[in-house]
C-alpha cells in the first residue's frame, strides 16, 4: 500500500476508532499485547503507540504477518487483511519510531492474539460408516465409533463436539434400539435393541458340517418332501438358495438392516448457533446362536441312564472346541461337555447337598483364543420330598406360671425339614398324639402350622406339677414324634418374713478385723422351696453409706451381718443397719413387702488407741544426683487417729545420705549423692506417738537417683607398645561412670586437633579408638600422645597415652640388644653413678685411715715394752 494510500485512511481508520473510544486505544510505546478476533473486517484499527520524542515522524514494522498487519506515520497500527486463527494463532512484531529515517526510540515487540470465533463445521472423518452386531447383544456395550473433527480452536466450545442420533431406518419399536455416547461418539444397542434384534433367517450347520450347495441340497430333502424337479428348475429351493447366499454376502452397504443418521455439533450441542455435520451408519444384524439355555431345572435323585443330555450350546464360530468349568471349585463336578456342545449330567444329584450350579462354558479356537464370550449356565436341583421332619430337641421343656389367663403362650415347639424351604415338602403340620397324665378337660392347645403351644385355663401347681406331650409332626409324606414336657412353676405370691424386726445391739471394738461377723439373721418364705420364688437375699438399704458391712448368705433364709471394710471410731461411732429380705423373683400382681420383710441391727464402737496412720501407702522420691545438699526430698505425712502428738524417725541410710525431721516429717539430704555409688536405695520411716512409741507405723521410701553429667570418660589403660618390625594398631579403650545419655558413644581426638603425621585415630565401637603407626621410627622411642575423649555430650578432658615403639621378642614383648645398648646415660643417672663413686671413695678412705692409727698405737706400745 503507498503512502499516498495511509494518509487517504488515516481519517476513515481514526473515525472506526472513535466509535469505540478512541483513547482507549492509545497507550505508550512499549511491548504490548493485543487480542484481535479472527475474520475482523478491514481495515481496523488495534493500536496508536504514542513517542515523547518530538521529532517522530514515522514508524517502522518488522516480524511476522507484514503483509496483514501495517502501521501508520502517526503510530496507529491497524489490519490490512482478516485474520485467520486456523492459520496463525498469534503474531509477533517489532515496532521502531523512527525521525528522518531514523530509530530515536525502540524497538518495542508486540504480540497479536488471534481470538477463535465459531466459523468452522464439524465433519465426520467417513462419509458412511458400516458396522455388524449379533442379536442379544448386551446392551451399553460399544460395537462402532463415529469420529468427527473441528477446525476451530480445541481449548474453547468452538471445537467442543457432542453426537446424537437423528433417525433410524426402519423403525418399527416405539423405543430406539441404538443409543450413542453424546461425548466419545460409541454406538451400542439399547435394552429394546438387546431383546429386539433379530438377524435375517439362514440355514444352521453343525460343527464341521459342509457349507456347499450340496450340503444345502441335503438339507432341502431333509425338511421338504421329495422333489421330483431338478433343484435347478425347483422355485422353492432357488429361492432358499438365493436367500442364503445373500445372507453369506451381505454388503451392509447396499442391504443393510438399520441405517443411523448421526449428527455431530459443536459449542456442545447447546447452543442454537451451534454448527454441524451428518454422516450415517449402515448395520447388520447377525444371527447370534452363541445363547444361554439357562437356567436348567434338574430334578434330585433322578433315576436314568446316565450320562444324560440336560442342554446344548453353538458357538458362532463352527469350527470352536468348546470346554466346561465350573465357577465355584466344588470336588464334586458332575458334568462335561461334549464337542457338539452337549452338555451332559454324569449322575443323581441331591439338593440338600449343594442346590445350585454354575457351569461355565468357553467356546475357543484351535489356539486356545475365545471366539465367544465366557457363558455362565445355572442348574437348579429342583427338590423331591425325601426328608421327614426333625425334631430340634429330644426332650422340649417349657414352664408355665400357675394362674396366668386363658390363651398365654407356653412355648413353640421347633422342629425342620431339610427339604427345600417354601414348598409343600417342607411345610410342617403339628397335632397333639398323647398327654400324660390325661385330663377330662384338654388344658392345652397346638397351632397346626406353627407349632405354638397355648394354655386354655388356668393352671394350679397343687393340682399338676408336670405335663408330658408326644406331638405329631409330618409333612406330605413323612412324619415323626416330638417330646414335649410342660412344667407349672410357682408364682411368687409369698413374701420372706423376718423372725423378729429388731436383732439388738452389738458393740465392736474399732480395730475389729474384716471378716467378722457381727450378727445372724433369719427369715423365711412360703413359697414352694423347689422353686426360684422362695429363694431370699438380703440387702442394707439404709444406715451404711461406706459400705462398711454385708449380708452374706446361701439363699436359704439364713444371713451373716459381716465386717467388709476396717471400722473407724472416729468417722462413725454408732450404725442402725436396715436390711430387707428380698425374692431375686417379682412378687404376684398386686403383692408388696412389707415391714415383716425389713429388719434392724445396731452396731456401737469402741475407741481403740491406734497407732498413726500415713497419708500415702506407697512412698517413692525420683531425683538428680546432683541435688544441692540440704534440698527437701519428701515431707512425710502422717497423723494420729485419736490426735495425740507424734514424731518421726528414719533407719536404714547406710551411707548417711538423707537426714529426717522429726517433728515435720521433712527428708532432706545431708551429704552429697552419687548415682555411680548407689542408683537406688530405701529407708524406713517410722512415725510414732511420743507418749506410747510403742504406737507405730512404718512406711518404706523408694529413692531413685538420676544422673547427670559429672563424669568424664577415662582411659582404662594408658600404656602399650608397638613392635617395630610387625606394627600392629593399638585399641585405646575408656569407661564413663555416668548412663545415657551421657556416656558412650565416646569421640577420641589428638589434643591438638590436627591431624597427625606419625599417628592416625579412628573412634571404633562407641567406647574404643584404634591408634595406627603411621610412619616407623629410626630408633626405639617412647611417645606421650595427649588424647582428647568427649562423652555423648561433648564433655571431656586430655589425657595421656603413652606408646612404646621397639623392637620385639619372638614372643612379642620389648628387649634391648646387647650389642646395641649405649653407654651414654642422661643427667639424673650420670649425677646419681658419680654421687655413689665419691661416697666410696670416702668410706675406703675413712676406714684406711683407721687401720693406720691402730697400726702406730701398736707400734709405740711395743717400743714402749721393749723400752721398759
């Protein structure tokens, strides 16, 4: 387009702007995104980019789309040709603003979004479609899919699709006999398609059986009279023989049965702009022999000649090898199929052993691979009447009360068939046979078809305790006897008497033990004593709210007022139990105890001089092992039943531990504790009255030290040595006194905190160190190694470990070879061998010069006799 041709629309491009506000249209010129709808008419305007720079004086674009999408001098940048969204869903473009031809600002980028309208069609991917079903295909169950395609944009209802069916031809049911999915576009039959579906008449062969013209011929003289004219020439037969072989051929194209018209729609099917296309289905129906005979009805204990033919299966398929399971994996199977698909019962059944069957038969081909789906055949064992009837007990007992009304329900009588349920072979008819001992007015009832027994007058126990029965049971063809016993039971129409309403009083010292019995009451009943009426409990319903007494007793009218709980003089001085002798039977309508049937027993105490008594029974005291000397363990506390001062002393601290108060009961510590020395210890607290210390109680304290941290990890051993021809690493073990979690695993560093060159150590075993000889010495040497061992928590010192490398005997220990010992001594031996040198020398001295003197002493005396 010239610019002679831009500067002509720019007004007409200004006035379409101007009618949808032209400033909304305008922005500033950066990257920028704009939606467009496809098929917009031209020329339109989409944006005017608007520049500070006063000198711009035209724009330039560069990217996709050039040839649909301009710009003009003055910014506004507007479409050339419609859009097409199924050819481009977007551009991108480069816009630079240019004065004299040159760039001043820029470039931006702008992106066009093609917006999808709704203007393609859907169309089906086949023009017609062709499809076979057999009859009695199961309904719901997809034999075709139609596919249709949308050009539109998928991601919006543009190219959103739904299917329907428009016709069906013919259509002779009042309900459709096909059904599509409006979402995938499956087509299967309907419940009326299942059952109404019918294929075109043909010829059935068996398995294996010759499908020729002449096998047709045969079949033609098996069903029609003998024919005296050629087939040829025979309308009948040719006419048999076109059908069939039109049967064979179907074209469902040109013959078909049904023919669908489908619809397909976009925007969902919804709208009624929505746009569509058609296509049609042409169906046959085929014949379908693959049909389950079920259910069989086989009568129990059937008597024939077996194996005997109970029904027949076809395949579709005429060359399919057919095999029967059954489906519930019984041991007991008595059928089998045969290859003509007889199925076939192999002997009597009996339905009271398994009632139903279920066969499943597989029609395959000679690879094993169905060629019909799996069949599921049901076999009733229909029931003969060959059971009589069971009695549910031997002997059935039932109890009536005496004197209940006319009509009340003594019991029913049980009694089974195990023939089938709900039939005539299993309905049970009940009548009284005999009655002892016999009466002149029947005094009982039986329902016939129930069983249920009733009472037709009052009974009296004095008149008949016991009633004995045999009662008929039968069905159609079998019966039996049942036993029946019917006891009359007393009523409840006595109450329990006291023989006297007041036992007196009874004192008791407090300190009486549990287990005493304080009185002995009795009461009696009229009723019969065979019976449940006569039995009589007693219970205190008033003055012993603590429970502190209990009526023990048999039953038989005789009660034993006993101590269950330790009395105490001063929470209660005095009881006035009120105990009621009571039936565990209600009494008659109409009957209530009375006051004969309530009796009383006074209990008074007597104080006793008790010793003190603790508060808890159980004394346990858990602490740190580091507690502060002084700390308050426990206060201990007790007092006295009767209020008298006590006081409180404590045995068994062997280590002197724990010190006692004795007025206050308050344990505290007096030294210091060690967990390593002791965990756990007890001692005993006794409290005692001042004035009568032989009044005492005793309680033992449980006391549990924790630990804590106030120990390091040392080395057990802090000397080895390793042989210099054969060094082998030394394992450098340590123990901490303390528990988790302040003890192992421990960590064994140098002291230094480097690495070693001479030396490696590694932690082995959570309490140990391997110590490795890295490089050997020239000589035999001692090393003092500082190691640096930390508990769990990183508490540790550095100690010393001092190894001996040398040389080795062969039994592994050091020695110093003879010719290799030096004479060299250090300092302290060197001052210590010169020390011993001049102390002998100045003894050798000393004692010479002693034997000098005595030696000139002699010799003067001898001068001086000789003299004289």
């Amino acid at each position: 387009m010239t610019l002679l041709m831009h500067l002509w629309l720019l007004p007409f491009l200004c006035s379409i702007a101007a009618g949808k506000d032209l400033e909304e249209k305008k922005g500033a010129f950066v990257n920028t995104q704009l939606d467009v709808p496809e098929g917009t008419p031209v020329p339109y305007p989409m944006y005017q980019f608007e520049v500070a720079h006063p000198g711009v004086n035209s724009f330039r674009l560069n990217g996709e789309g050039k040839e649909d999408i301009m710009i003009s001098k003055d910014g506004w940048l507007y479409l050339e040709k419609p859009l097409d969204w199924s050819r481009e869903d977007h551009y991108t473009l480069m816009v630079e603003a240019l004065a004299d031809d040159e760039v001043v600002e820029g470039p931006v980028y702008v992106t066009i979004n093609v917006l999808d309208v709704n203007n393609n069609a859907p169309f089906f991917n086949q023009s017609a479609y062709t499809a076979v079903v057999r009859e009695n295909y199961p309904a719901g169950v997809p034999f075709l899919r139609v596919f249709a395609l949308d050009h539109d944009d998928p991601e919006t209802p543009n190219a959103q699709l739904s299917y329907s069916l428009v016709s069906q031809i013919p259509n002779k049911h009042p309900t459709p006999l096909f059904q599509i999915d409006t979402n995938t576009g499956e087509i299967s039959t309907t419940e009326a398609g299942t059952q109404h579906l019918k294929a075109r008449e043909g010829i059935h062969y068996a398995r294996g059986e010759d499908h020729s013209i002449d096998a047709l011929r045969t079949k033609f003289n098996d069903y029609c009279p003998v024919q005296k004219i050629p087939f040829e020439e025979n309308p009948f037969f040719t006419c048999v023989e076109r059908a069939e072989i039109r049967r064979r051929n179907v074209n469902p194209l040109e013959d078909p049965d049904y023919t669908l018209t489908v619809r397909v729609q976009d925007l969902g099917g919804v709208s009624q702009t929505a746009l569509s296309g058609n296509t049609r289905v042409h169906i046959v129906v085929q014949q379908n022999l693959w049909v389950n005979p079920g259910p069989i009805t086989v009568r129990e204990h059937l008597k024939e000649t077996y194996p005997v033919v109970i029904a027949k299966v076809q395949s579709n398929e005429p060359e399919a090898v057919y095999k029967l399971m059954q489906k519930e994996r019984e041991q007991k199977f008595p059928f089998q199929i045969t290859a003509d698909g007889e199925i076939h019962l192999t002997e009597e059944l009996d339905r009271e052993d398994k009632d139903t069957y279920i066969l499943v038969v597989f029609a395959l081909d000679n690879d094993d691979k169905q060629v019909d789906s799996p069949m599921e055949i049901q076999v009733l064992v229909e029931d003969v009447n060959d059971n009589a009837p069971v009695c549910a007990n031997q002997e059935t007992v039932f109890e009536v009360q005496e004197g209940e009304p006319e009509g009340s329900l003594v019991g029913v009588l049980l009694a089974h068939d195990d023939d089938q349920v709900g039939t005539l072979n299993s309905q049970l008819t009940y009548a009284f046979v005999s009655q002892n001992p016999p009466t002149s007015a029947n005094a009982f009832a039986i329902d016939a078809a129930s069983g249920r027994i009733q009472a037709l007058r009052p009974l009296q126990r004095r008149d008949q305790q016991v009633f004995h029965f045999s009662v008929r049971v039968t069905d159609p063809v079998f019966s039996t006897e049942c036993k029946v016993v019917v006891k009359v039971i007393d009523v409840n129409n006595e109450m329990p008497l006291f023989e006297k309403s007041d036992y007196g009083g009874h004192t008791l010292a407090e300190d009486t033990p549990v287990g005493h019995t304080v009185a002995t009451i009795r009461a009696t009943d009229a009723d019969d004593p065979d019976s449940g009426s006569s039995l009589i409990e007693f219970k205190i319903t008033a003055g012993d709210d603590e429970g502190i007494f209990t009526v023990e007793t048999d039953g038989k009218g005789v009660g034993h007022v006993v101590v269950v709980r330790p009395l105490d003089f001063e929470s209660s001085v005095s009881y006035k139990l009120q105990i009621d002798a009571r039936n565990p039977e209600p009494l008659m309508k109409g009957l209530e105890y009375g006051s004969n049937s309530t009796a009383f027993v006074s209990v008074s105490l007597t104080d006793v001089d008790e010793a003190p008594e603790f508060s808890l029974h159980i004394l346990d005291v858990t602490v740190h092992e580091n507690i502060t000397k002084g700390s308050v363990l426990l206060t201990v506390e007790a007092k006295d039943p009767e209020g008298k001062e006590i006081s409180f002393k404590m045995d068994g601290d062997t280590r002197g531990w724990l010190t006692i108060d004795a007025a206050t009961g308050e344990i505290k510590t007096r030294d210091k504790l060690d967990r390593e020395i002791q965990e756990t210890f007890e001692v005993t607290v006794t409290a005692f009255e001042k004035d009568n210390p032989v009044k005492l109680s005793e309680r033992v304290v449980h006391v549990r030290l924790l630990d804590v941290n106030d120990n390091v990890p040392k080395l057990i051993e802090t000397q080895a040595f390793i042989c210099v021809k054969k060094p082998q690493p030394v394992i450098i073990k340590a123990q901490d006194a303390d528990s988790a979690p302040f003890s192992q695993p421990f960590t064994f560093a140098f002291a230094h905190g480097k690495k070693s060159p001479n030396w490696e150590l590694k932690s082995i075993e959570g309490t140990a160190a391997k110590l490795t000889l890295k490089k050997t010495p020239t000589e035999d040497k001692t090393f003092l190694l500082p190691i640096n061992i930390k508990d769990k928590t990183g508490m540790g010192i550095t100690q010393t470990f001092e190894v001996r490398v040398c040389n080795c005997t062969e039994l592994g220990y050091c020695f110093m070879a003879p010719d290799e010992r030096s004479l060299s001594f250090g300092i302290g031996p060197t001052i210590g061998i010169f020390g011993g040198v001049i102390g002998f020398c100045i003894i050798a001295f000393v004692i010479v010069i002693r034997r000098a003197n005595k030696r000139g002493k002699k010799s003067e005396g001898e001068e001086r006799a000789a003299m004289m």
